[in-house]
C-alpha cells in the first residue's frame, strides 16, 4: 500500500464553460430613456410614486482610454471565445474594480484593475504564471541546494520567469506544490490566518482507534504548541497498516509527521494532494501543470484576494 496514489474526483471544468450559462439581461438600460417630471405626458397611466434611480456607477468609472478592450483581456485569459466574452458583459456578469460593465467599448488596464466573472477573479496579466508540481521524493523545496542535493529549482531552471514556491515539502514528502511568481497571492496562501487547507495522505501503521480522529479534532500537544486537523479519515487499512487523510490549515515544519508520531503512528511515507481548492489528480511525480483560470480564481478567493 503506497499513498502515492490517492484517487481523485473528476477535474474542475474550464473557465471556457461559463459563457454557456443562459442568463438573461439584467434589464438593466432596456427601454426607452425616462424623462419625468415635465407633468406633459398623454399616457394615462395610473400615477405611480417616481422610481428611485438605483446609484450605479457607470462604465465610464473604469474606462481607460488607453487601456485594452476588456472582451479581449477575457478572451485572451482564458474565460471563453471574444463572442463568448462579449456576452459575458452584456448578461452583466463581469465587474471591474467592483462595478458592473455591461458595455462592449469598455478598455481597461490589465495590471492595474481587478477583473470578476460571475465573482470569480480573473487574473488578467498574462506574465504571472501559476503552477502544479507534484514533488518527487529526495527533492528539497529550494529553488537551488547548497549541498547539491535534487531541487525544485531543477525542475523549473529553463523557465525565465522567477518563480516561487508555496510553502515547503519534506525532503522525504511527495506532492503537490505551488509555484508561482505571484508573491502577494503566494503570501497569503502561506498565511496561516486565510487558513487555506492542505490535504495530505500518510502511510502509518495500524490498526487506527476508533477515536483518533476525534482525538485530532481536538488538537494535539506538540513541542511548539498545539495542532488540530479540520478532518481525518481512514483511507485504506490492511493488517498493520494504514492509510489515513488528514486536512490542516498549518504550516508548521514537519507538523503533519509529528502529529501522528505524537498520537502512535509515525509517518512511513507522505504526500500532499490537495492546496486549498487546487488537486494534485494525475499529475505525476516530476511534472508541472498550468493552473486552470477557474483554478487561479478559486485560489484567489481562498486567499481573500
Ligand atoms: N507536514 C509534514 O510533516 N511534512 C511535510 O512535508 C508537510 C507537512
């Protein structure tokens, strides 16, 4: 039994399937322009207290002139077709800087404001890049090692980019870790307080009491203090060992291994499948992926961001 193979639900979609939603217009602009008050009116229609107008802020709050045509930046994200893009906008289900445009002229600066699509974030510079590694074993989490022992930055050394990694693996820990060269996004993720979870599965030895998991819920005394698991379960077990899956939002060097040695079962192999809202699937050892747009939004709403 090796825990290098966790099996994974099927793989989010593309971001490209939002534009196959039917919504339709908000309304909002349809119909002829009211213009009240003048008292003139032929219509006979039963008089009706004035409707407020609902403060909106107008596309114009965004418009930069020498920006980039906003259904192109989609487009060019990923989020769909150009076609596809200008619906999106017209259905009103893309904000930016927090306001809806419904407009198709509306050019805006890829860097410097934030793009939502049915409030999900689009990450619209096209220099950052987002990655899935899956770590072997007998790598150091470094971009390069003193000792000259196999690191991260082995794996990534043809990219010109200068990339991060999210956090850390053991040396002896296999699994998904993030590379990006988005540092306040790589930041947070770290930061125990966005309490972004990691899942991991871990061979120990068995059998497992019925109370463990209860008993890890709890929290457990470590030397730097205490560490709980959000859950844990039992994955697999055969005679004397066992497979188990616990999920933490911890950072801690070493924590998911001393937490188990600390409740009898000391860790023989690790792997992390999961950061947050991104999995390591089929990815295999040694290899990279792009993340998914609708992986990067999930990231960043996971981070507050
Ligand atoms: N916890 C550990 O003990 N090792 C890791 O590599 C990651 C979390």
């Amino acid at each position: 039994m090796s825990p290098g193979k966790p099996r994974q639900s099927g793989s989010r979609g593309q971001a490209g399937g939002r534009g196959s939603g039917s919504r339709g217009q908000s309304g909002r602009g349809a119909g002829p322009a009211r213009r009240g008050g003048s008292g003139t009116t032929k219509r006979s229609q039963p008089t009706q207290p004035p409707r407020e107008r609902t403060p909106r802020k107008e596309a114009v709050d965004v418009h930069d002139p020498d920006g980039v045509r906003l259904q192109k930046l989609l487009a060019a994200a990923g989020v769909g077709s150009r076609r596809t893009c200008e619906n999106l906008i017209q259905e009103g289900r893309v904000q930016v800087d927090g306001s809806t445009v419904t407009e198709l002229g509306v050019r805006i600066d890829p860097l410097k404001q934030v793009v939502h699509v049915d409030g999900e974030r689009v990450q619209l510079d096209g220099s950052r890049i987002y990655l899935a590694f899956n770590k072997p074993y007998n790598v150091v989490s470094t971009m390069s090692d003193e000792l000259g022992r196999p690191s991260v930055g082995d794996y990534v050394d043809q990219r010109k980019e200068r990339l991060f990694h999210v956090g850390r693996l053991d040396y002896d820990t296999e699994g998904l870790l993030l590379l990006t060269n988005d540092g306040e996004l790589a930041n947070r993720l770290q930061h125990p307080s966005y309490g972004v979870t990691k899942t991991y599965v871990a061979l120990v030895p068995g059998p497992i009491p019925r109370d463990l998991g209860k008993q890890l819920r709890e929290g457990v005394e470590l030397e730097d203090g205490p560490v709980s698991v959000d859950s844990f379960k039992v994955v697999d077990s055969q005679p004397g060992k066992a497979m188990v899956q616990v999920v933490l939002h911890e950072g801690r060097k070493h924590v998911v291994r001393r937490m188990l040695e600390a409740v009898g079962h000391p860790v023989e192999s690790l792997v992390r499948t999961d950061v947050g809202p991104v999995k390591l699937g089929e990815l295999r050892a040694g290899k990279l992926r792009p993340l998914t747009p609708r992986e990067v939004a999930a990231l960043y709403k996971a981070a507050g961001l």
